[in-house]
C-alpha cells in the first residue's frame, strides 16, 4: 500500500484508476473502515458515475461485509446523498466512490463518519495506519461476514427532504438552467428545482455520463464559459452548476456572469440569519461581503482554517452556517457540504423574496479582491519562503492593522476594511496571497507592496520564482455596500 | 368505455389522464390483451417518463397477469426499445404507456405485436370490441394468473445492439447536442451516440421528468428553436432532438436550420441503397428529392397511404427502407419506428464518411416545397369540398400529368417534376394539399392555380373556409439536384 | 360492490378468488384506504405466498398510487411483518394481501393502522362506506399520484430485531421442528430461532408455495397430526407450526401432543409477569390456568370480547400481554397478533431457563376443560335460543356463582372455580358453551346441566337443534395447579 | 496462491473459508476467467446459501467486472441453473460459489465452459497458471471495465424450462417428500415437482439456510437415515434428497431404504432408451444392472474413467445419457450433471408410467454388490500396493475373465456375470476395490479371495494395512434379473 506515502489526500484518497486506485485498495478500505468501527451495525456505500465506480463501489462494499458490517448499498447517488443516507439509516459510517471534479479516468475514495461529515485527520490517520499494517486481521470469520441491504429509495428520501423544506407555494417567477457536468447530481437537482417552485427548468449536461462528454467536472469560470452563454440563449435568470459529485455549486447571472463564491456565501449568511441569530463560521480567506452582511445583521464571523469549516462548526454551537469558497454546510440540514442544497436554497430565496437571483445580487455588497499565487521550485522553497515572508510582513505590513489572525498563514486586518492573507498551498509549491480592498486602487496597492515584499525575500533567499498567477475580481458597476439588513424585503 | 366511441386513434389511445385514459383502462387493455394473444408466454410492458405512467404501467401488467399471461416489466423505456424487447423475450405482445408529444398530464397506450409493430387497424378493432363487451371473462382463474418478471436489463441490450451495429472506429471528428425532451430517450441517445464515436456529445433537456420543465414534447419547428439557438452557442456541427417517447427525431444543422424531413429520409435512403439494392417505401406526401436520390441508386419508389408504411413494408420483401416523414423503418434492425437508430445512424454516416452532416446535407437535391391546409366548419363540409376538388382538379390541372396516384387522397405528378397532392386530414376538419416543383416560381404557380379551383369550388358549394395555413419551405441556397451516386465517397 | 353486504369480516376481506376478492376490489380497496389517510406520506403493501396475490398487491399498491399515497412495497411477508413495516417506515396504514389458513383458491385484504394495529369495527365501516359509494371521486389528478417504493430490506429488518430481543448466548440445548404450512413465515420463523440459539432447526413445509402442497394451512389438531408424528421421527423436544401468515402458531411437545391454547397463554403470562407487573389481557373464553397462573404472580386479569384483545389493550395501560387463543399480543414489542415473534419467546423461554418446553408446561396447572356448538337452522333461531337460554340459566345455574359476566354472552364462575360460558358464534348459526372444572366429573356434570337447559328451552321453543359438537379436553396425568411463581427458576 | 499447491481439486476449488477459500481469491479466479476468456461478452456468477457464498460471488463478479467483462448476477440458484444460465444468456463461462456438501465453514468456486460443461482438467491448468503468475495484468483500463447486470429470472426460467419437459397432466398419483438440505435447490426442486403433478410434496430441510442447521449437506445413507424415517411417518412413495448445491439425488423408496445409485442409473437408462436408441456413457465402477438393461434395450455401454464422464460424452455423438454414482447427464437437457432434472425425471417417469417408484425398482434387476477401502499410511504406499496387486491379480483372478479393462484401475469381468474393480483413490490414502456378483455367495468368494491377496501383497511388500472399510449391498429380495424390455408399460 505504500509505505510511508499518505493514501488520504487533502479530498479523500483520489488518483488514476488502476494507478493510485485500485479493486484491491477499494476492498481494503472497505473491510479497514469495518474494523476501525467494529463488527456489527452498518456502512453505507454509495458512488458516482464514473466508468469504474460500480466495480469500485462492490469492492469496497464487499470489504464492508468481509469485515462483519453490514454493507448498505446506496447505489449512484451525490456524496451529500450518501452522507444523508447514513444519518437517516443510522450507519456508523459511509463509503462514497468519487473523485469529484477529476478527469473521468481517476477515481477516489471518501469516507464520512456516522454523521455524514468528512473524517477529520487524526480518523484518517488511523484508518491509513491499519491499511498499512495490513488488513487481514479484520477479516470475519463464516458465521460473522456482513450482508448487503440494497437500498435503492435513499436518493429519493434525500430529494423528498430537501423537497419539503425549500417548497415555495405561490412564489415569484424563476427561470433556471442546470449544468450537472454529467455527474451524479444530474437527475437530482433539476428535480428538485422543478418540485419547489422554479417555473422552467433547463438541463444542461444533465445525462449521466461517467466519459464527461460535454465538460470538464470542475465548474471553473473557464470551463463552464460556453455553457453560460448557451443557457443566455434560452435567457434564463440563472445557471446553476454542479461539479461530478455536487459538493459544489457555481452560480451564473446574467450582469454578473459567473458569481464569486463570496457573494454566494453573503446571500446565503443574509438569509440565514434573518431567521434567526447566531455566527457565522468561515475561512480566513473569505472576504468583506461575506462579514459586512454577517455583522450588519447583529451575526459574529467566527475564522476557521481552510479545509476545516466543519471542524470548527462542531465547537460553535450557535452557528447557524459554516462556509468557504465551495464548500457550504447549513448545520439545519446536516453537517457536509452539499451543493444540491445549497442550489435548492438559492432558488428558495428567490422564489420566496419574489427577486431575481440578480436583484438579490444586487442589494450585497461588492469589493475588489485578488488572488495570487506564487510558483515554486518546490516544498521546501514553499515552506522556506513563506517563513520568511511572513516574518517581513509583520514587520513593514502591520502599520494600520487592526488584527492579525495567525490560523492557517497569516491574516492581516486593516482600519480601512481592507486585508491581506498570506499562507502555503497545502498541495502544491506554491506561495498563495489572498487580498481584498474597498476600491480598486487600494487593492492594487496592496498587492504592489506585497508583491515587492515577496520578490525581495525571494532574492535575498536565494529562492527563484517560477511564475506568477494573479487573479482579480472587479465589480462590475464598482465598489458598492450593503444596502441594509431589510433591503431585500 | 363509451360504446361505439373509438378507443384507439391514429396513435393509439391517447388523452387526458383521469378524462379518457383511466388505470381502470389501462387495466381493461391489459387483460383484453392478454384474452387476445391467449393464456400462457409473456407480453412487454414498458412506460415513458410521465408522472403517471408508472401507475399505469402497474394496472396495464396487473390485466395482462389476470389474464394468465406473465408480464415482463421493461420499466421506463423509449417506445422503440419496448418494441425491441418484444422480439428479444420472444413476448406474443407489448404495451408502452405512454402520450408520445402531448401535454404531461395526457397519457396513453400504444401496443404493438409479436414483432415489434403496430398493431393494424383490424388488430385495433378486435381489441376495441373485447373491450367494449366487457373484459371480465378473460380472468383466469387463482391457480393460472401469470406472473410478474422484472427484466431491467432490457433497456441496456438495445442500447447495446445499436451500439454494436452503428459503431466507428477512428470516425471523423463529430459534435452533437441531443435534446430528449426530458423525455424517455434521455439517458439512451446520449450515452449511444458517444459510445459509436461521437467526439463530444452535449445535452439539453435530457434529464427524465414527466412534468416536461424544458420545452413541450413535439420537436416543432417552433419549439426548437431557442434549444437549436442555444446549441449553436456551443458550436456543434449537428442539434438533435427527439420527442417524449423517442419515435421521432428532429435533426438542426448549420446552415440549415430545422431540417425538413425530406432531407433526412433521402440522407438514410442513399445511405441504406448504397449498402444494397432494393426498394423504399415512403408515404405519398414524400418530396421529389427522395425519389431523385432513390432512383439514381438504382433503387425504386414505393408510395404508401400516411400512417401505413409498417403495413406497405411487409408487402415489400426487397424493402431497404420504410419512411414517412417523422416516421422511419429499417427493416435491417426492425419493423418498428426507431428514433435513436435513425439519430445513431445519422450519426454513423456522418462518422464513416468523415463528413459533417452539413456536408452530408449539401449534396442531396433540395427543391420547393409547400403545405397548404384550408379549415373548414367540419368534417362533413370537408368530405363535401374534398370530393368537388379532386372532381375539379381531374379536369384542370391534369395537362402534363405523368401520373396519378389515388391513394390517400389524389397525387398529380407532372413532367417538369412538380407534383401536387390534395387529401383530407385523418383527424381534422382540414382539407390539405402538398406540393413541390423545381424552382419556386413554378410552385407558388400551382399553388395558386390549385387555390383558385379550391375557393370557387367552395364558393360554389357554398362551404366557407374558415382559415387557410400555408408553409413553404426553399432550399436557402436556391434549387438543386442530386451531386451523383458517388458524391459523398 | 353489493350494497350492504358487509365486506370486512372478522378477519378482514376474505373469500374465493374472482368470486368475492377480485383484482378490481384490491384496487379499490387500496383507493379507498388512500382517500380514508388523506393524500401525501405512505402506505405499506404486503402479502403472503398465494398464487394471486403478487397480482392483489399489485392492485392494491396501484390504487394507493392513484389516491396520491406513497405504496411502500414490502412484497412477500408475513403479515406480522407487515405491521412491523408500517411502523418502521413510519406509514400511515398497511395493506397485507392474504386469506391467512383458507384454501389456496381464497384470497383476502387486511388493513393495519399506522400503529401496525387491526382496524376497529368502526374504521371498517367508514372504508366500506367509502367503496360502496364509489372510489373514482378518491383519484389524484396527473401530479399527484403517490409513488412506488420498493423495501426489500423490511421483512430482514423484523427478523433482526426479533433476534436481537430474543437471543440468548450459551443457552440450553433445544431442538424443534417448524412446519410453516408452506406460507409467508417460511423462510423467517426457521432463520430466527436458528439465530436465537436453537440447537436444531428441522424444517417442514417451509419452502413457500401458494398451492399448499404439504398441509391445510390451518393448525388444527388434525391437519397437523401426521407432521407432529414424523417431528417426533426427529426427536425434537418441540414441534411449532404456523398458519399461512404467520399471525398463529401451534405448538407440539412429547408427552402433550398439541398443546391446549390456554397453556400457551399461560405460559408466556408467566414469563412476562417475572420480568415486571402489570394486567393480562384475555378474551371470556379464556380458562383458568392463565387466571391461576396471572393471580399467583400478582397480576390482575382484565375480559375482553372475543377478538376485541387489541382495543381493550389500548385502554389498560399497565397490560403486560393480551391474548385470546390463536392470538397474542405482546405491548413491548408491538401491538400486532405476531405468531412468529411468538414462536421466538417460547424458544427464548426455553434457552433462558435451560428448561425443555415439556419441562416448562409440567409446571403449570391444568384443568379439564369442553367447548360445546349446538347447530342450528340459522341466525336467527340462534338468536331466540341464545336469549332464552340466558333467562333459564339466570334461574338455575347461579347458585353458587361468585361472578356473572355479560360480555360477549355471559360467563359464569362458580366458587369451586369451575366455569360456564354461553354465547353466540359470531359467524355461524351456532350456540357455543364453553366450560372448565377443576376434576372432571365436576365438569361432565356441568355439560349434562346445561344441554339439559339447551335441550328443554329448544324444545319449548319449537327450535330445532340440528346437531351438537363437543371437545373435551383432559390433562394427561390429571388435574393440577400452579407449582408456585418460582418453580421454573 | 501457495507456488505449486494445486488450487483446483477433483470438484473445482474448495475449502475452509478464509484459510483456502478467502474474498481475495473469489476475485483473483474472476479476474483470472475474464483474461481466459477475452474482454467482451459476459460470464455467470451465481452462488449457493452459505453464509459467505454473497460475499466471494460480489468478489468474483468484481474481478469480471475488472478483467472487462460483463457479469451476470444470477444471485442465489442450484449449480445447475448456474450453468443453464450460462447457455440461455449465451455468456461464455460461469463462475458457481459452492462448497457443494460441505461444512458451512467450507466455501468454493466451481468454473464451467460457455456449454455449461465442467471445465477439462488442461483448462483448470491454463486457470491455475494465470493465477499463479499474478492476474494484475488482466485489469482493463476505465473505459473498458465490464459492467454488472442483475438478472434474477434465470432461475425461474430454468424452473420453467424443466417444468415443460416433465409436465404430465393427469398422470398417476405420487406423494414425495424433498429435502434440499437447506442448501440452494431448496425453493426449487419442490416447486418443479407440484407443478409437474406431483400429487403432494411434503418438504424438509427446505428452508435455505447457510449454516446447515438440519442435516450435514451430503446425503449419505447414515445422513439421510432419520429423515427417511420421518418421511415414512407422512406416508410418501418416494423421498429425494439434495446435497447443497443440487447436483446430486438420492432416491429413498418405501421398501427399498436409500435406494442405491445403480439401481437409479439402470430406471433412467431405460426410460431414456425406451425413447430413443443409443449409447450410456457409465463410469468403470457402475453395476451389472446398468449393463443389463441398456443391452436388453438395445443400447451399448461406453465405459470411462471416474469423473470423467461428461469428457467422454462429448466424444460420442449417439450418447442418451451419461452417468457414474451421484453424476448424471442427460444431453437432451445440457451437458451439465443435475439434481433437480434428475429428480424431475424420477417423478416424470412415475407419473407417465402410473407405476409408483417402488414399482418400477420392483422390476429392474438387482444384484449383491460390494465396495471395499484398504485404509493405508500414504499415497506411496497406495501406488506401491497398487501396483502389485494388480501385477498379482493378472496372475492369480483372470482365470475366467472375459474382459479385462484397464482404464482407471483395472476391471476384470467374469464369465458368470461378475466383475472387479481394483483401483486407487484419487484423493486418499486408499486402495478401492468394487465388486459384483449374480449371487452372494459368489460375491463373498470372490472378496475373500482378492482380500487374501491384497493382505499377501501387502505383507511381501511390508505395507501395513490400517483397516478395511467394507460395504455390501444385497437385494432385499434376493438377486433377480431385468424383467424384460417392455415389463414396465
């Protein structure tokens, strides 16, 4: 199995079918994960629509039951079908065959424990040391192997919940375009637009298909391009997108084209917290909108690392949404990320406000923000720099701060609403620099300062950089605030 | 059941769920067929994707098991797949639920026999009468009720059988958007025309749902429109659409636009004679360039009445093709009307030949065309007129006939190659000529001519005309005949 | 539908096939109970091994569907299970075809509540209220028909809870013979005591099979003769059998034969009255073992009408047990007649206290006891008799009466703790007696005074009696109490 | 995989499970077939009830899957219906997990050709090597891995299929008991015989339950000795008993105890040669009652070695049935051996005949016969005896021989009728011999004799003998001959 190389990727365990992931290392996750929970009860098993996702998905589930746990048998459906499919069975834990928004020749694995949500690190240390040491042991003898509970109504159950709670009886207008990527969301999503309300639903790429013949998985602005422009021809108010396994969701609207995360995530902070009280966790890279809103309507931002939002959301027992770019969990619904309820609580609040999704985009504050990334040699470089760097900023960047947040980098807070995130890539040699200013000059600024900071200590380290990737995000009719707690009623 | 009302319409039974087709029907059909075909073997049920076909489908086998015949349960099913499974299981019958391009809250039943086929209308009136004397002697009794077999795979062997057959290795390079009405082709077209070879494979609309969300079920010109609109958008050298149940197949192209189904039916009949000699069946109302095509491939014409070429094409041992428009039959395949084979072949000729379908299109003749229906009061003054026209146009516009055809209304093949065709609609009360020539003047000539003889004669017979519908269509690049038998090689 | 024919009987819907239970009352059956629980949420659909009724159920799940009710298909099973499954999913009524021990060619319908609980008489009349009327104003429009859930995994899912309650770990040695009478418990009831510790599970008639080749599925004495004969070939120290859906079940012990209901009762009061309090529900014709048996370990006995046990349970609300021969319910696990679970805790007695099933009921007492049918010409001679003798037995057979009990007839008990019970069969044109002394001459004598009663009030009424029937039942070795409430410990 | 451990063994793989038999195997000999046969098409998976037979068939499915071939699901079935399947659904082999008559701790995996046929021991071999030499490189890529299809009607349509051919309408009166063992024919063998016309079928052990809990699989006479009892106590004519997985019958006949198999060989040879002229293929060890009937019916006897039968059937085209003890083949039916056919057959010909099986074993012939095991310390001691023995014999024993036949041991027959068969175990430490006489006194004589040799030998040779099993069968009747070709009609 490999040694001493970590199986768990920052996703779950994901890499080329055959090469990284194979029959054999789905089995023994399978009957690892039987004996890390114990015999007795069972795991759900579910997967996405990949070529090599049934076979993988049997091997894991066979493993299941040759550990002496019951193997239940969700069949295709999204990973936030598969985490609600073992809370509603009572699972002590789920298996789902996915990688995501890879290209379809890999595959991967992601476990969640018996409340749906992703292992934290420690779990998935400990199951990768009993795949290393060798799984054999768990293996259960005749009388005890697991049996297999097809379960084939779990999805709809999933769809019937959502259903019934983001139902809008009379709501406004809304026309609505949907791109599954062919994945595992396809016959899902639309479905459930349609049953609360949405007036016309139109799919795109919505077959599933696990040779992703129409696009990539990944809805990237670059990627889902042509298909925004597709569902302007049928000129609806907006496109949804999902990635392979909908844990993502990315929104397009017309004036706004293709949505930055950080609005999504103040639309929905806005509309939870007019329900009711309390905070909201985020990652230290989210950005101003997000905290205007939040705070303009009597809420707390409570900062978590990257990656580890529901971590954090475990310890606040008064959240009522965690989120970061990509990932949102509303702790009402269940604890995973789920971009299918998410997509279904957009149109909720659309079709329940009677605004369009761009009139409700229109009332949110906007900032221009940047993201760059610095390109490495490697790990080292990576590590060495960012050190270095970070010991720089603190001195020449920190004039006006008004907080410095060390979790995950480092993050600067300045008087005038602007600031600075500094960290490592936690998968590649890169440097990344995340920044964010009330108008565009400003940000620019900022960026130059940083930008000479970098390049300096790169110099003086001796460290070469490679290239430079720099991404800015512009509001379109410039800097705007938010119009107010009620603005929106 | 309404006694001398007639159950079956020119597609079968047809209507408003709860209004005209009841489960309490669908049960009576199930039972009365399975009195027909006898106790003992199977008969097919199958069901498109609306919301009540299911239910239906239920009643349909539950009459078909009281009747002492098993049921074997296809599931939800393009009807061309239904008609597969008949052949494949060795049923004496099959019967798919489904309204084809209506409405969602209509439904239906259509049945076909032992080999795939519609029924004709004797068949049709031998049921009608066993269902209107009442089905109740056909129960069989506790120890002869056949059973219930739930043969899923049976959708999967057709795609299979197509695939097998319509497959290229190493074809030119092709992209396609398919729109399957959100109908019951939506995961079957798609997934088979990217497994024969088709580069990229788009989809709209190709989620299931009864309740249509996307667009209404008949590809209309009209209809398709924004859909054909939306996949130039994506840039794809063909749009292909179909209707609920995956009969018919619309076919967009650049250049082209919605292509008019004289054109598709010359493209397969080249194709088909190009592989062997024979004959092609086609309705009367079929154009001059299928039979331009046709003969100079040394095949011949045979022309049937609209609606009975399945029943022509049993006559026709040498038959290489059948086909009216939105109706077409490859007897190689089967006696059924196939829309996924005709959207896989079209794709197939465009992959083997290494041309797009645009090329394709260009070398086949294209002439002027028209369809002209006057609306009368109803179908007692449309009799009345029909008979004084066709009286009329016996002696006026006979001149340089080559030929007349008197089945199914009157066709005047003149020397010039125009032709004109004067019937009565089967289901309206609608008087309709059809008619071509080779340059558009020569058409709007005897479309007029045929009009002034079809207002005096009303005048006349002092019938008024409510309305008239006219449509033409050009060839937009001006007229032209067929590039030869070897153009596209 | 017949007018005012009553539908339901005692035990349900039950007749011929095709005669009295047809496909279409399933149907109408299942509309009508939709309509009664209002549209939305699920009914369960069950049934047992007849050959007709795979078709019922499908009948009656589809009228579910068309009332805009979820059926939740459960498929073959007991009918226990049944109920266990409309709790379990949490439905609001279940539907089980079967005609429990009639005829192969009988048919029938029974209907739960959302408690797995028979219907009440008054329930019952308001369904056959509403099918007489007509069901078709009950039908859900195009999109709102229910949909159809197939739960495989139900009837497992009763089996391992039954198991976890009923297991015992290193219990005695205990082998028993299960005869299923080919029904809908053939393949549960030998799984489950297999899987509780039973040493020795032997089987006969338990594959299913719907033409009931082994035995008449009533455990009568005398159908099961023959199989307790060759249990004994076995040496098992118990031979338990069941009715076709399981609600019953007989059981078979050397040196008892077919062991009397009452001590079956009595058995099971015991048991439950060691683990805690409580009141024990019985019908009037229950004898006075179970009375005995309640007394000494401090319970308190409640009378009930015959085959009204469930209601009454649902007033006493400390009952630790209801029962009335062939049926018992036991509140802690649910409030359904469950023979199968019933068959477990007489195995789990027997493992726990490492005591054989000949042991155990050597420990209780036994008394002589007589059921006693006059056949008359019809109900209504029934009647007059049924009055009369009432009068003449107020006169003379009270005279050392302790208590008098007009429910359900009237139950005299003597001080000497004998007992008379006179009442009308509720669905035959019979006068039943039933009796039981403490010896057996006190009892004979007792029938002699009553038939004198019978004989002198029929004569004088001028009311013939057609014929008597008379089972006595005599301990083998005699008369004798109760060992004491610790004797089996 | 244990180098140069012979994996496959005279009845396929079998073992303890997780010692020999484990998860990883199931896949590996999946992966292995699927590469034997070439990508494409499909292979059977179908498996018994043991408690861990779901498991390795999910395995071996996978590793199909895996290797890029289709695998059909079959699920539980007899291991004939495994290769039926094989054949009906045109696969191109089948993978059977069965420990056949085995302790339920034990599993296996039984592999036959595209004919349903056991593999040819060069197959195993081919098998064995790939296994060996590590199937990794067998894995497809992503987008050529095989695909699961669930197909759950196959063994109702091998029900089917044998119900056909043996159905007789108002046949003879016939009451059978079955015992399936709990193994895999228990739902089916059954069912075939109560629809052939069978009057009653009383069932035991026919439940299906892994753990064995009635009997040990294997129905040897000592086995079967308490439930042929048993099923004397209900009164049958005849008691058929299945091992675990169904391929093998014994036959129990009031008057007759366990019938033996030659007798069973000799009724089917002469049904099947009543029908049509031609040649029985019988192992070397197979009676003089087998040859007497076939040669007064006019058929020729082939003889082969052990096991072998079905190899040698394929050799002789005129072939009507193939059989040794415990192995039939009829190649009318397949080329597979089957106990429920055989069973079918037994009623089958019952019921035509209107002769009770007692009755037609009355009138087969009948002689004393005897089979003896010299228990040795090795198999080279067995291969040392072995050789002198037979070296002695040719000496000592040929004095009257009219055949000696040198095929899997050495066979003399005898002037008089009787024969001798010395020869090795395949599988034990054991020196066989198997002889027959007319009469017993001659049998004894002769065992005597070869016994006085082997113990001569065996002393020269300084082998010591550990013990002798002898088993003698005698007619209860005494010895008689075939009553002639026609005494049964």
């Amino acid at each position: 199995m490999g040694g001493s190389v970590r199986l768990f990727g920052t996703a779950g365990i994901r890499g080329r079918y055959l090469r990284k992931v194979t029959p054999l290392l789905a089995f023994q996750v399978g009957l690892a994960l039987a004996g890390y929970v114990g015999s007795g009860g069972s795991i759900v098993v579910a997967h996405d629509v990949r070529t090599t996702s049934p076979l993988l998905a049997s091997m894991a589930a066979s493993g299941v039951m040759a550990g002496g746990v019951d193997a239940i048998l969700v069949g295709q459906a999204p990973l936030p079908a598969a985490s609600y499919s073992v809370v509603r069975s009572g699972s002590k834990a789920g298996i789902m065959v996915t990688a995501s928004h890879n290209p379809p020749w890999d595959n991967g694995i992601k476990i969640v424990d018996g409340k749906g949500m992703e292992l934290t690190r420690i779990e998935e240390e400990e199951l990768e040391s009993i795949i290393e040491a060798g799984v054999e042991g768990y293996l259960a003898d005749w009388n005890s192997v697991g049996i297999l509970r097809i379960e084939r109504e779990m999805l709809s159950y999933y769809m019937e919940d959502i259903i019934a709670r983001a139902s809008v009886k009379g709501g406004g207008d809304l026309s609505v375009a949907v791109d599954c990527a062919n994945g595992a969301a396809s016959g899902v999503t639309p479905i459930i637009l349609r049953s609360i309300g949405v007036s016309r639903v139109y799919t795109l790429n919505c077959h599933p298909d696990g040779h992703f013949p129409g696009r990539h998985p990944e809805p990237r602005p670059d990627v889902l391009k042509p298909f925004i422009k597709a569902s302007s021809a049928l000129g609806v108010h907006a496109f949804i997108a999902h990635d392979g396994d909908a844990d993502r969701t990315a929104l397009g609207v017309p004036g706004y084209g293709f949505v930055k995360q950080d609005l999504v995530i103040a639309l929905l902070a806005w509309w939870k917290l007019r329900e009711k009280r309390g905070s909201v966790v985020v990652s230290v890279d989210v950005g101003s909108e997000v905290e205007e809103v939040v705070e303009e309507l009597g809420g707390s931002i409570i900062r978590s690392r990257l990656g580890k939002i529901h971590e954090k959301l475990l310890q606040e027992a008064d959240a009522v949404l965690a989120a970061e770019p990509w990932k949102l969990i509303d702790p009402d619904w269940g604890l995973w990320v789920d971009g299918i309820y998410q997509a279904a609580l957009i149109a909720h609040i659309s079709l329940s406000t009677r605004k369009s999704p761009r009139e409700l985009l229109d009332m949110l504050p906007y900032y221009p923000s940047a993201r760059v990334s610095y390109v490495l040699g490697g790990e080292n470089e990576r590590d060495r720099l960012y050190e270095q760097v970070v010991e720089e900023l603190s001195h020449s960047l920190t004039g006006s701060a008004v907080g410095i947040l060390p979790i995950d980098g480092v993050r600067i807070d300045y008087e005038d609403g602007s600031w600075l995130l500094v960290r490592k890539s936690g998968t590649e040699p890169k440097l990344r620099v995340y920044a964010q200013a009330r108008e565009e000059e400003r940000l620019v600024n900022l960026l130059a300062r940083v930008h000479r900071i970098v390049a300096e200590t790169a110099s003086r380290a001796g460290i070469r950089l490679s290239s430079k990737e720099e991404h800015i995000s512009l509001p379109p009719g410039g800097s705007r605030g938010f119009r107010g707690r009620n603005a929106l009623l």
